[in-house]
C-alpha cells in the first residue's frame, strides 16, 4: 500500500495503526482527525506528504523513522 484514503468519518488513528507500513508514502485526510495515536505511523519511512493542517492532537512518536521526523 502506497497511499491511503482517509474519509470524512474517520476521526483517529488508532495506536500502531500503520506502523511499519515501510511502502506508505502519502496519507490523505478528507476530514478533520481529532487524534492520531501514539506510533500510529512510526517505520512508516517512505511517508512524506499528509496534511498536518487537519490534524487535532499528535501522540508521541507519530512520526518517528518517517520522513517527515
């Protein structure tokens, strides 16, 4: 998976949700997210485009070993 879609409905990322996801490269928020949880997207090293503009509350380590860390 190189790219995800996240809808109107989805309101968080729930705790090493993607983690590790090492071919994700772009996370596309529709909505507004009031929380993306703690390693939600850590290892995820290919990461380098979502738009922080729409998230509410980051946990610790949401980006670690990401490039946007």
């Amino acid at each position: 998976m190189e790219d995800v879609i996240l809808p109107h409905s989805v309101r968080k990322i729930g705790v090493s949700a993607f983690e590790s996801c090492t071919n994700l490269e772009s996370a596309a928020i529709k909505g507004e997210l009031a929380m993306v949880r703690e390693s939600s997207l850590c290892g995820c090293k290919n990461l380098s485009a979502i738009d922080l503009n729409r998230i509410g509350k980051a946990e610790k380590g949401v980006f670690k070993k990401t490039c946007l860390e």
